[in-house]
C-alpha cells in the first residue's frame, strides 16, 4: 500500500471512528439524562382506599418523616370509622348524613414535593353542604395531628425579602363547626 493510499485508508477510519464516538456520545448523554430524570422523580404515593384522585379538593395536611404506612391505615380507619361518621352527622342533623368512603394517600417527600396527606371522599359530599366539608377538614386536621408523632419536617424556605429563615407554624384550616339542630324526642312521645 503507498503512502496515499495509506492516509486516504487512516483519514477514512478517523472521519468513521468520529461519526460512533459522537453517536456513542449523544447516546451516554442522554441516558445520564434519563437517570438524572429519574432520580429526580417523584416517588408514586401511597394510597388506601379506592379513589386516589384527590384533585378537586384542598383536604391536606403536611406530614413527618415518622408517619408512615402504619399512620395512614390508621387515618382511612378513623376516617371511615363510626366516630367520625357519628360527628359528621351532628354538623348536618337534622338532615341524614348520606353513605360515603374516605381515601388517603400520602405524597413522599421529593424535589417538588413536600411530604403530605391528602383525602379523598366518595361521592364528594363536601360540595354540596359546608357543614360536612369543615366537619370532615376538622376530623381530618385533628386525626392526623394525633397520629404523626415526628417534628414538622425543615424544607429550608426563606422570607424573600432579607433571607432570613421561615419559621415552621403548623395552622389548622379547618375550625370545628357547630353542630345541627338534633332534637330526640322525650321517650313516649309520637
């Protein structure tokens, strides 16, 4: 092979070996960006119960890294448990407290995420009567403070205007509403 030949074969190689190193760049590149992605997923929430669209609804309350999977079994249980039903029905009394079911779901903590619970009622009676959507927020604040034992989680905010940190208050949204008109007759009466 002459000394042209050889250059021609040598530049050839280089110009091909330069198209799959640029291939194989552009592939590394955006499977490192796949895996960034990734890690910056949020976590699929938990959820119990049977309707985990909670959209629709401002039922929700931050919670600790210590309430886990055991607190919101707890919380589904106390939501759809005889004693809160039994409140709800004395906001709204007279009137019948129609059937419903209550899923929770907790959000992970994540990039974009603070770590919450959030509920959901079926059917959402809470649109049609106040009474029922600040009894079942009140229930709800108060269940949930009762089972998450761990300090209220840091996520670094800051006020914008001089930097200084923001300091974590827990607010309740929901006060608990009056109860209704539940008048039992004497015994012996009609």
């Amino acid at each position: 092979m002459n000394r042209i030949a050889r250059r021609r074969l040598t530049s050839e190689l280089l110009q091909s070996f330069s198209k799959w190193a640029a291939v194989l760049a552009a592939a590394a590149a955006i499977n490192c960006g796949g895996q960034e992605r990734q890690r910056e997923r949020e976590p699929d929430p938990l959820v119990i119960g049977d309707n985990p669209d909670t959209s629709g609804n401002s039922f929700s309350c931050g919670v600790s890294d210590e309430f886990r999977e055991p607190e919101l079994r707890q919380l589904y249980a106390a939501l759809n448990g005889p004693r809160v039903r039994a409140k709800l029905q004395r906001y709204v009394c007279p009137k019948p407290l129609p059937a419903f079911r209550v899923t929770v779901v907790l959000w992970h903590e994540g990039p974009y995420q603070e770590r919450l619970v959030r509920l959901q009622m079926t059917p959402p009676l809470y649109k049609e009567d106040g009474r029922i959507e600040g009894g079942l927020g009140y229930q709800f604040e108060q269940t949930v403070k009762a089972l998450d034992k761990g300090p209220p989680i840091d996520y670094g905010y800051r006020h914008p205007l001089d930097g200084s940190p923001a300091k974590i208050t827990p607010f309740e949204q929901y006060p608990e509403p009056e109860e209704g008109k539940c008048v039992t007759p004497p015994p012996g009466s009609p």
